[in-house]
C-alpha cells in the first residue's frame, strides 16, 4: 500500500467521522494524517518495514501510527471498517463530489433521503438544479458533470 493510498483511507475516514458528527479534533486529526502521509518524502511502507517509529513523523500520533501499522501488515483497517458501517452506503462517494462535503451529505440524507451519486443525479433532473437546500444551480450542473465525466471514464 502506497503513502496516496493510506493517505486516502485516513481522508475517508475524516470525512466519515464530520459526517457523522464526531469530535472536530478527531476529525482534523485524521485530516491533517491524511496530508501528511500523502505529502511524505518517503513511502511509509518502507519505514514501517524497517520497523522505524512511524510517530516520528510530525503529524502522525500513537493512534494514527497504530493504524498505519495494522492498514500495512494486514491491508485493512477494522475502524475504518467499522465507521463506515455506521454511515450509508453510497455516502461515501457523494462527498467526492464536487461541492458535496459532510454537512451537505447529510442534509440530503435526512431531509432528501438521498445517500447515493444515483439518487442525487435524479434529484438534480427531476428538480432541476437549485431545489435542493444547500446546492446552488451553478453546483448541481458541477455534480452532474462530474457523474457524467466518472461515467465515461
């Protein structure tokens, strides 16, 4: 597992915990992780390979360090799982869209019922862009752009 790798669980995981309305300092933690095992000069695999202490690494604490440590030797994180468990499926990849973050995603699963890129592509059409709170017209034709490209890519 490359350092872009582990860095997008860490990223996944942030997003997760603001979905759901955890601690922000956990939250930014898992963040800031996320940057900086992206941003390393050196593969983290290698580090941890050579049995280096992966807390050494400015951003990276006791916790985050441990759960490198478990993605590199067992290729899974049982939190990341577990967290993921607890929020929809299908909202996960609503908030990489474009203009769609944590606070946004859930808004639309609770006053939408939408928790999936299909669901809020049907919105969009359906409603046509701007009628739902929280996405403007100019967003709406952003995420419909973004689904078609992912499509045909």
């Amino acid at each position: 597992m490359d350092n872009h790798q582990l860095a997008s669980v860490f990223r996944d995981i942030a997003l997760l915990l603001e979905y759901k309305g955890d601690n922000q300092f956990k939250v930014r933690a898992y963040s800031n992780a996320s940057r900086v095992i992206n941003d390393y000069h050196e593969e983290l695999s290698d580090l941890f390979a050579r049995g280096e202490d992966l807390t050494k690494i400015e951003g990276i604490g006791d916790a985050i360090a441990l759960k490198i440590s478990e993605l590199l030797s067992t290729g899974h994180l049982e939190f990341y799982e577990r967290v993921r468990g607890e929020v929809p499926d299908g909202t996960l990849a609503l908030m990489n869209l474009p203009g769609i973050g944590p606070r946004t995603a859930a808004r639309l699963a609770a006053e939408h019922g939408i928790n999936s890129i299909e669901a809020l592509e049907q919105a969009i059409r359906d409603g046509g862009p701007g009628t739902l709170r929280g996405i403007g017209a100019s967003t709406a034709q952003a995420i419909l752009k973004a689904i078609e490209s992912a499509r045909r890519n």
